[in-house]
C-alpha cells in the first residue's frame, strides 16, 4: 500500500507550480478558498457518479471537519504564506520536518510502534529530502527574508497544521469505515464552507465568476492545482491512512521535493547537481527501510 502515499506525493509535487501561478494573480485568500469550493463541486459529482455512500457518523463528520479546518485552512495558509516569503524551496524544508510530529503523536494517540529500522527510514527519507531541497545559494529568492524567524515559522505551522490534519484522519477510522472520496468530499466542503463565510464577513473573498471572466489563465491553474491536490492528492492520503501508521504515511507525503527535481530540471530546465542527486539516493534508501517494516 506504499503506493498510495508515493501517489500522494507525486500530485502534491505538482500542485505548487499551479498554485504558485494562481497565487500572484489571484491572491491567497482567493486561492485557498476557491480551490476548496471547486474541489468539493469535483468530488459531489465523482461520488454521485460512482454511487458513493455518503454515510458517515456524527463523530467521524466531527474529526473530518476539524481535519479539514486544521490541515487544509490553516495549514494550507501558513504554506501558501511561507511559499510567498522563503519561496518553495525553503518552504519544503520547513515541511520535512512534518513526519517527527506525526510520529509523535501517532506514538501518543494510537500506541504506534514502527520500530528502529522504521525510524531510521523516516531520519533518512527526512535528511535525503532535505538535502535535495537546500540550495546553497538562490539568485531567484531573496536571502534577507531567510533570517527572519516569523518567515520560518509559516512554514513550521504549516508542516504541523498537516500532521494534526492527518491524526484526525486516522482517528476517523476508529469509528467505523470510510470511503475516500466522500470522506475527502466532506473534510472539504466543510472547511470550505468555513473558509468562505469568514473570507466573505471580512471582505477578502470575491466573486469567483468576476474574477475568472478576467482572467482564464488564472481559473486553468486554479483548476489543475484543484485537481492534483485537494482532489486526488488528499484523496489518496485519506485512503492511505487506514492502512498505514501515521508517521510513515506523512515520510511519504513530504517525499514531493523528490519528485519536483525531475519536473524542476525537464520542464523548468534548472540543472541537476550531484548534491541534489545524493539526496534522492539517501530517500529512496529511507523509503527502502520504511517498506521492511
């Protein structure tokens, strides 16, 4: 089942050269609410089409909608906010750290035990990735927001924001089964919901017919970063984490910088170094310990 995390990562390694787009046109509260409310329209339709169950109890509903306010609000912002002062690179640094605080907690809440040769896995995968994201020197970012603690801690924020996010997943489990795309459905829609009415209160959300009759390109990054992250990305991680601890699933959901070095040197042409090659080694030597447990 490691697939599916590794899945996971692949579409969230995509998202970020979308919503990257979509942000400097489009602005961050509109970007993150936006993206929630197409992805619940997506995911309704997807579970009509395939004649999905939509019950859930009161309190898997409950640990999904806090799921959803805690990963994909509030984390999510911290991201989007970190993405905008350190840039991508750091900001997925800042991220690798996500798998100690949910081993942590899947050690304090679920009594999960993924012995020395798992741990030693996650240390690896966690120093092979952020070996593969440190640049010693970026002309494209500015350097003099890197010293700047408040900068780090978005990102900080963010990695923790999705590793209680996934706690909760997990714990929805316990309560009875659940299928992915409606569980994804309601974590979404939920926080959505949420989302736009305080983005609408405090005047900061606009209307998304006006804003995407301006401008078409915005709405087509909009949509494919919708469609790679919130949709099957989280999808994915939901299913995944019914049969897997929560500190391994969250090792493979931060591998993404692994898979953006190819898409970085194909597609954006930035060269490949030999640090940079090291890291996915000592990675996938990680993954290769985290599948022996």
């Amino acid at each position: 089942m490691l697939f599916l995390p590794l899945f996971t990562s692949l579409c969230w390694s995509l998202t970020p050269y979308f919503f990257a787009e979509a942000e400097k046109k489009i602005g961050v509260n509109q970007l993150n609410a936006d993206r929630l409310l197409f992805a619940s329209i997506i995911l309704f339709f997807v579970s009509i089409a395939l004649g999905l169950d939509f019950n859930v109890s009161l309190l898997q509903y409950l640990f999904l909608i806090i799921s959803g306010i805690i990963g994909l609000v509030c984390g999510d912002y911290f991201l989007f906010m970190s993405f905008r002062k350190i840039g991508p690179r750091y900001s997925s640094v800042m991220m690798s750290i996500a798998p100690i605080f949910s081993y942590i907690g899947g050690v304090f809440f679920f009594n999960e035990n993924i012995g020395i040769i798992g741990f030693i896995g996650i240390i690896i995968t966690m120093f092979g990735i952020i070996i593969v994201v440190s640049k010693v020197k970026d002309s494209s970012e500015n350097i003099k927001n890197y010293i700047a603690p408040r900068n780090f801690l978005f990102g900080i924020i963010a990695a923790l924001g999705q590793s209680i996010g996934i706690l909760c997943i997990k714990q929805v489990y316990s309560y009875g089964v659940l299928q992915g795309v409606s569980a994804t459905f309601f974590r979404i829609s939920a926080s959505g919901i949420i989302l736009l009415l305080f983005l609408s209160l405090s005047g900061k959300y606009k209307n998304p017919v006006k804003v995407y009759k301006k401008d078409k390109i915005a709405l087509k990054y909009v949509l494919l970063g919708t469609l790679f992250g919130p949709v099957l990305g989280v999808t994915s991680s939901i299913i995944s984490l019914e049969y897997i601890p929560v500190s391994i699933a969250q090792t493979l959901f931060s591998t993404s910088p692994i898979f953006m070095l190819p898409i970085s040197h194909f597609i954006m042409k930035d060269k490949v170094n030999s640090r940079s090659i090291i890291g996915v080694m000592l990675a996938i030597m990680g993954i290769t310990l985290l599948t022996m447990f």
